[in-house]
C-alpha cells in the first residue's frame, strides 16, 4: 500500500511540473507574440477587421459606398425575411389559418417591380460616381509607370517633377534572411514590406500609375489609397491618388504571380513639396553620378566587385548567395551557359529571358550593371573561368 501511495503521489508531482512547464511555456509564447508585431502606421494592423484607415478622397468614398451597402442590404434582409418569418408564424396551419385565393391588384405588380428597380438605381449611383472618379487619370502632377516583375517592382518617372528618373524596388535582403530563418528572432513589424529603393511622391498632388508587366500578371495595390490595378504584360493600364497626408504607406502585388509572390511589397513613401523636390535633385545626381560609360573598359577585379552588389540587389532572391539556386530555379554555379566561352549566350538570357519567363528579362539593368553581374557569376563559386564580359559587349547584343 505505501508503495502504491508513493507512486500516485510522485505521478501527481509529474503532472503537476509539467502542468506548470506547459503553462509557463504558453505565456512565455503569448508574451513573444504579443510583443513581437505591433501596427504599422500605413500598413496593416494587429486583428484588424476593417478597411486600412484612408488617406485619400477616393478611399474614403469607397469606404462610405461599402458601409451603405452593407447598411441597405441589412435593411432589406431584415425588413423581407421579418415579413416573410411573421407571415409564416402568425398565418400558419396549426392554428387554425387556411389559405386563401386573393387577385392580385395592379398596385402589388408595381411595387414588386418599382421598388427594387428604385432600390437598385439608389446604389447605383454613387458606385458609379466612385468608379468614374476612379478612371479619371486626367490633370495629373506627376506621372509614373510601374512595372510589375518577378518579383519586384520598376518604377519610371514618365512626366512631371522627377521626370527621367528610374529605380527598381526589392524586398529588403535582411527581410528575406529572416523568412528564410524561422529561427532567426522577432520580427519588425514591417516585416516582408520593407524595399530597398520605396516609390517616393508629393502630397496633395495628382499621382497617375499606368501599369504593366514583363513576364506574368501582377497588381499594384495600396490599401490606404484605395488604389488596385493588374498589371498585364503587353497591356498598359493606368489608375491614380492623392495622398492627403505625408508618411509611409505599404501594400503588395495583389495577384497570384509565382512562387516569390509573398516577397513583392509595396512601399509609398509620401513627403513633403519641398522634401520630394530635394528628393528628385539627389536622385538625378546620383543617377548622373553613376552613369557608366558603356565604352569603359573595365579590370576583371573591377567588374567581380561591382556584379556582387548587382547580384545581391538582384539575383541573389531566386539563385541564392552560394549560386546553387532552389527548386525549379536553376543554379549558376557550374551551369553550362555561365562557364560557356561564347558570352553572347549569356548575354541573350540576361536581355531575353528564358524558360517562359521562369528567368526573366533583365533589360532594365544597363550595360555595366549587366557585364558586370555576368563577370561576377564567370569568376564566382566554383566558376573560376577567369572569362569577363564587358558593357559593350551588351550594348552591342542590344543593338
């Protein structure tokens, strides 16, 4: 008997160590998760259920026209299933109702048909006054095109301030390293929506974005403006908004791209008349400033140096840092078309892409930044083929 009470008595102490371990080990995971995410101004928030606050007129307007929706089909739904639901428990058999043959009077066939119709045209209305202020692109500021690629996105700066302006916006390396990483530690809370290069506009001006694609089907989408758009390879389309407010605001390619879909953010950067215009002055000096000269010739050292910084920018998303590729992407090192004497093979996947589009076209690069980012995988790894390609190599496979 005592051995048999020893052990209930040493099995209720497990129980309850491990009670407490399970307990501790549940609060110490609800701390880390309450503590790890916050709301992101301009992004999403924690448990958020309705639309992401609006700073601009348009997203406003759609917010209203969805309450009154939702509002008037309520109504509806509570004034035809109230009817209906009385009729039922008030008229019914059981207490001793029987049914009647009743005409029915011209006034019944016209309230069946008047009353929808008008129900109809009263929502109507102001969706399509929405819609119609939404396809407006016309008087805008500042004019730019969004390319959606796999997987990040081009932006040029087509007309207005800023005019002549390109740049290319990825995901942040660290960001991705972290996805790769679940291990890796907390999350910031602009986690998988911070790019290297944000898209940087005025307030209070007119921003029209005419969109399309070089490979797949993308969308510009940005919450906070209200603002949705496909972009379709061969097809441009085009949408607009006017921030009402500075700050920096976030969304993501809205349509199903491929498999790096979840790494191709949206961030708006919205500043100042004055901060934009010091902006677009720094910009075109640092795009003065980098300009290369394709007919430079360039050291092999010279040229591996600067590919690593394109690769990085670049590549490294889909190839890796370690060139070996993941999946159906394929590995640079030790690849037959990168060992390859004849450069020109290289050269025309760079600029054309292959596998339908598995390898997209790189053409937004410009010369040097692709001679060098070829020369880079030639002599990187195991590839030590000692080959280089220089930019007017690439300028002439252009031409």
């Amino acid at each position: 008997m005592k051995q048999a009470a020893e052990s209930v008595r040493q099995c209720a102490t497990g129980l309850k160590s491990a009670a407490a371990t399970l307990v501790a080990g549940a609060g110490a995971w609800i701390s880390t998760a309450a503590h790890a995410v916050n709301d992101l101004p301009g992004g999403p928030a924690v448990n958020q259920l309705n639309f992401a606050p609006a700073v601009t007129k348009i997203a406003e307007e759609q917010h209203w026209l969805h309450w009154f929706m939702m509002i008037l089909c309520l109504v509806i739904f509570v004034i035809v299933f109230g009817v209906m639901f009385y009729s039922i428990l008030k008229h019914r058999k059981s207490v001793g109702h029987k049914a009647q043959e009743l005409p029915e009077p011209i006034w019944v066939e016209l309230g069946w048909t008047i009353v929808p119709l008008l129900i109809v045209i009263g929502m109507a209305l102001p969706a399509t006054k929405v819609l119609v202020a939404q396809k407006d692109t016309t008087n805008s500021d500042v004019t730019i095109k969004a390319t959606g690629m796999q997987w990040k996105w081009g932006y040029d700066y087509i007309k207005g301030e800023g005019e002549g302006i390109g740049i290319v916006s990825t995901l942040d390396q660290s960001h991705r390293e972290l996805s790769n990483n679940p291990k890796a530690g907390d999350r910031p809370d602009d986690y998988l929506l911070k790019v290297d290069h944000p898209l940087v506009v005025p307030v209070g001006k007119k921003i029209r974005i005419i969109t399309t694609a070089n490979d797949v089907i993308h969308a510009w989408m940005v919450p906070a403006f209200g603002v949705k758009q496909d972009a379709i390879p061969g097809f441009v389309r085009d949408t607009w908004f006017r921030a009402e407010k500075t700050g920096d605001f976030y969304g993501q390619c809205a349509e199903l791209c491929g498999k790096e879909h979840a790494y191709m953010p949206i961030h708006v950067k919205v500043v100042s008349a004055a901060e934009y215009t010091a902006w677009v002055d720094g910009k075109k000096k640092a795009m003065a400033a980098a300009a290369d000269d394709p007919s430079k010739v360039w050291t092999l050292a010279d040229l591996v140096k600067r590919g690593e910084s394109v690769y990085a920018a670049n590549c490294a998303a889909c190839h890796q840092a370690n060139g070996k590729g993941a999946g159906p992407i394929k590995p640079l090192d030790g690849a037959a078309v990168v060992l390859d004497a004849d450069k020109n093979k290289m050269i025309s996947v760079l600029l054309n892409g292959q596998n339908n589009g598995a390898m997209p076209a790189w053409k937004q690069l410009n010369d040097t930044e692709l001679a060098a980012v070829m020369t880079f995988a030639k002599n990187n790894w195991s590839n030590k083929t000692e080959q280089l390609v220089q930019p007017a190599d690439v300028l002439a496979a252009r031409k």
